[in-house]
C-alpha cells in the first residue's frame, strides 16, 4: 500500500497529524506490507511507526539571560521602559519603605532603646513620611539622646 495512507490510518490510530508520524528508515518494505488499521497498529506496538516528538524551543539562551539579570546586569537605563513610577508604584514603594521604618522602630523599642511615648511620636513621624529610610530613624533617636 501507498505510504501516505498508511501514514495517514497511523495518525488517526495515534490521534495525531499526519506531519507527526515517523516510519522507521530500514524497514520500507515491511511498512508498505500494511492493509489494514490492524497492521498499522502490529507495526506501532513494534515500533516501526512512532509519534514524532514535537519540538521545543530551547531556554538555554533565556536562562543565561535570566542569570545574568539576576547579577543586575542588563538593567541599565537603555533598558527601561516607562517612568519609574510606571516600573515601581508609588504606593508600593512606599508600603515596603514604611513597613521596613516600623518594623526597625519596633526592634528598637523590644531592645529598650526608645521608650513608649517615644515610640508612638516615630510612629506617627514614619506614617507622615517624614524619614527616607531605616537609618534615618536610628540617626533621629540617637540625636535625641545627645540632645537629652
């Protein structure tokens, strides 16, 4: 029999296109014996007619890349796109900045650095966003101290 309705009668049985089927080089011969779907099938559990695997893009190139970009390379400004607030939002930026304030005013009041009525002035000073970052509250106690 014709190849292509044997390859044809291979796709229907593995439920696969016909671009899929792959017959086995050597044994033409023996492939073109075929009739019927029950000797395609014989020949698929022999191994003669197989799926052909589908083929994959490779990542090779985007895990160097992603690994590169994990270092911090590749993400200077010819690379942006977007204002930075468009990057990073605002209110975001902003919640990550407070929470990592009060989170270092709390260590500070656990360690008994700044006393209860201290505490709750940064508190409110953090919320009013009156510090840049941690380090500027550890310089604001320490200057009350000296003042004190």
């Amino acid at each position: 029999m014709q190849l292509n309705k044997i390859r044809r009668m291979g796709a229907e049985i593995l439920k696969t296109g016909k671009s899929k089927v792959w017959f086995e080089p050597e044994s033409g011969d023996k492939i073109r014996e075929a009739m019927t779907k029950d000797d395609v099938r014989e020949l698929i559990r022999q191994g003669l007619i197989r799926e052909r695997k589908e083929q994959m893009h490779s990542k090779a190139r985007a895990r160097i890349l992603k690994e590169k970009k994990r270092k911090g390379r590749k993400r200077g400004f010819g690379k942006r796109t977007g204002s930075k607030k468009a990057r990073v939002k605002e209110k975001t930026s902003w919640i990550k900045r407070v929470r990592a304030q009060r989170e270092k005013l709390k260590e500070l009041k656990d360690k008994g650095v700044v006393n209860p009525k201290a505490y709750r002035k940064l508190y409110k000073m953090i919320k009013g966003n009156y510090f840049k970052g941690k380090k500027y509250i550890e310089l604001a106690v320490k200057e009350k101290k000296k003042g004190k």
